[in-house]
C-alpha cells in the first residue's frame, strides 16, 4: 500500500504559482524554548523537591516513569501554556517534551499517559504534603547566590472558584460562588514564590495566619539566622495573633487596619480639616498622622499611621499599624503601597500558570498540584530573570515570556552521538535567547 501525507485542501496560489501544505515535516515541534525551562528546573532542583517526600512503594523493576520526571513533565508543561492534565495524551510523543525529562527524542520512550500523571497528583498525603512545603521554602533560600540583608515577605490571598465537590470548597458570598482561597507568600524585592498553601473559601483567621506565619519565618531563619524580615499584608492579617508572633520572632512589620467606630472618632476632626483645606483647583488633598493605639483584643498598643484623603467625590481614612520607624507619608506611599507588587505576582501565578485549575475532589491532590503549579511559576520567573538587568524582558508578563521564548518553533534530529535542534533562522530574538541561555547555564538559579 502507499502511503499518502494529508495536505491542507483549497489553498490560494501565490505569484501564480501553486501552494501546498502537508503534513511530513519531520521531528519538529512548537514549543522549542522548553530545552531552556529544563536547565533551569535541573539547577532549581524542583522535581526532586516536589517528589522526594512522597511515597513510592512500585516494584523498581517495573518502573517505566520516575516521579521526578513525572512531575518535571507537569511543570514544564504548565509553565508551556498546557494547564490540563490530559494535554499529556498529545505531548507525550512531543520531542521536545522527551528531552526536557531526559529521553532521546527518537528512540527513547514516550512519556507517561493521562491516568499515570493523576495517580501521581493522588499519592500524597498530609504529611508528604507538609515536607513539600518545607521543600520549597528551602528551594527559595537556596536560590540566592549570597544571604540577603533583608527580605519582604508579602502575604495575601485570593479566590479559586470550583465547579463540582471538592474537599474544602465553601460558598464565599465576596467571590460570588463555591471557592478555595489559598494564602500566597512571595518575596517583594526578587518576586520569588515562597509558599503557596490551598485553604477554604473563607477568611483567615487571626490564629491561622499566625501559624503559617510563624512556620515560613522559623523555616526561614534556619537558613539565615540573622536575615531582616519585613511583613506587609492588608487588614485580613492585623490580627492580634498575627501581631504577638511577629514580635515574638523579631520580625517588621507593616499592616492595613480596619476601621472601626474608634478609628473613625479619631479622624473624624482629620476629615473636617483635610476637607476644608482642599483647593477647587486641587483634585485630592492627602494628610498624614501617626498615633499609638490599642484594640480591645490586642496585648498593648502599637504605631498607627492614618492616611487621611479629600476628592472631589469626598473625604476618607485609612489606617495602617506598623512598628517601622520613620515619616508616616513615607511608610504609607513607599513602603506599604508596594504590597500592590504581590498583586501583580499573584495575578502571574493564576493567569500564567493557571494555578486555579484545582479540580480534583480531594483537597491532598489539589494542593500538590498548587505546588506543581508554583514549580512552574519558578520556571517562568527564572527565565525572566536570566534577560539582562535593563532589557525590556525583565518588565514583561509570564504570558509574554511565554509566547517570546518558549513558544518557538524547533527541529529536532537524533544523530549517532548528539542531538541536533535546529530554530528558525528567522526567529527575531535569537540574540535574545542566546543571552538568557547563557546566563541560566553559567551560573545557579
């Protein structure tokens, strides 16, 4: 029989000559830059992170697909723009995909199907569960060359919405349906992932954000004993648990404060006067004041710094409760309005990676999949970070870098004793690539 290509039918001619399109291009793939994520996730060693504390109780003879390199796959999956577990069934064969787990394109073998990866995102339990967080903050101190000075750990959570009965889902009346809210911890200043932790859909309590405070600092402080550590967050966590551990552990911090009818009496003669003070030509008047103040429930009184604001469209306060010295308009506008950067951050992790994609009915497996989620996020901001200091890339979103530098087209051949990857010659940031290339392989993460 002979075998026939299919071609792409009605195609228009061009400068009169005739356009066909088929199939029969050889080992090629679109997805060239992942031979760059795979250096990184080797020198992060975040598979090993992810894998080493669950359990594995396969016969080693039968053993086709390590659970590093089942993870690896996931990430670098994800961190490519394929979010679904099952995209699997399509990339296995994909020859890129085989190198970057360590696989001749050509003769080495496929990679796991569909149901292997699920069994993987199933084996963990609680306590695997607890070793992988403490893997990636680990993973987080390893990857500065030199002990910082100081660090800025913002914390702030957010929605997941679920669409089915999975373990832990709550109906949040804010989020407007059934939702988990993970709590997210990143590093202001680099922008890394320090730990992401599934939760219910509803608010943190004072005495648990304490606790997952008090284990990121002391895990932390393992690594870098005499580290500076500054904490920003908004209202959800100025609880008075949240402030006692904080002291307790000589930590920064900086915080946003609900209002109450108290705060409220105190402003209320700041309101007047900002309000009398604002100029018709003037679109907003700003003052600041500092005062020491103690809620009911707290053990004494700490630094409130209130921001008191007239527009046209009226006057308001908002406070803030800090044990930072300093000018009040100082800490408020350069110091705890960056916490808007943890914002952005947490915007990359859910959009770009897709992190919310946390669909399995046991609330185990949709944790270790944020962890599986957050390797990718590592992965994507590693690459980002490699682009030199004032390049334009350094700025760019997770969906840009994605779509710049891993989304190119490659051939892939496999010779007798190398493997050839061929770019187009017309890729327009070759130089680009080369240079972030270079700087991922000549030194750590």
């Amino acid at each position: 029989m002979v075998e026939t290509t299919p071609c792409l039918p009605g195609l228009s001619p061009v400068a009169g000559k005739l356009l066909t399109a088929t199939f029969d291009g050889g080992r090629l793939s679109s997805d060239g830059g992942v031979i760059v994520l795979r250096e990184i996730a080797n020198r992060l060693g975040l598979a090993e992170t992810i894998t080493a504390p669950l359990p594995d109780e396969r016969d080693p003879l039968r053993v086709s697909h390590s659970t590093a390199d089942m993870a690896l796959a996931r990430m670098v999956m994800i961190a490519a723009g394929y979010e679904d577990c099952d995209d699997i069934d399509a990339l296995r064969f994909d020859p890129v995909f085989k190198i970057a787990c360590g696989r001749k394109p050509e003769t080495g073998a496929d990679l796991m199907s569909q149901p292997t990866l699920s069994r993987l995102e199933n084996l963990a339990d609680w306590r695997a569960l607890h070793r992988i967080g403490l893997g990636m903050i680990d993973l987080f101190c390893r990857s500065f060359a030199r002990i910082p000075a100081r660090i800025v750990l913002d914390i702030d959570d957010t929605d997941d919405p679920v669409h089915g009965q999975q373990e832990l889902a709550l109906f949040n009346t804010h989020a407007g349906g059934y939702c988990f809210q993970p709590i997210h911890i990143f590093e202001a200043f680099s922008g890394k992932p320090v730990l992401s932790l599934l939760r219910p859909g509803k608010r943190p309590s004072g005495e648990e954000a304490a606790r997952v405070l008090r284990h990121v600092i002391r895990r932390i402080r393992k690594h870098w004993p005499k580290v500076a550590i500054l904490v920003r967050g908004d209202s959800h966590y100025c609880s008075p648990e949240t402030l006692d551990v904080l002291e307790e552990m000589r930590c920064d911090y900086i915080l946003g404060l609900a209002i109450n009818t108290t705060l409220k009496e105190i402003a209320a003669p700041w309101l007047v006067q900002c309000d009398m003070r604002r100029d018709p030509r003037v679109r907003k008047v700003r003052r600041f004041h500092q005062f020491r103040y103690a809620a009911g429930s707290w053990g004494r009184a700490h630094k409130v710094i209130a921001r008191i604001e007239a527009t046209d469209l009226g006057s308001d306060a908002r406070f803030i409760v800090t044990n930072l010295e300093g000018r009040a308009k100082t800490l408020y506008e350069k110091v705890y309005c960056q916490r808007g950067t943890a914002e952005n951050l947490i915007k990359d992790m859910k959009r770009a990676t897709r992190s919310d994609k946390t669909a399995c009915s046991r609330w185990q497996a949709n944790q270790f999949r944020l962890f599986l989620h957050m390797g990718a996020y590592w992965l994507l901001h590693a690459l980002r970070r490699a682009a030199p200091r004032r390049s334009r890339w350094r700025g760019a979103t997770f969906e840009t870098i994605r779509r710049t530098f891993v989304k190119v087209a490659v051939r892939v051949e496999e010779l007798k004793s190398r493997i050839k990857l061929a770019f187009p010659a017309s890729y327009p940031q070759a130089t680009m690539l080369l240079a972030m290339t270079g700087a991922i392989t000549t030194r750590g993460p």
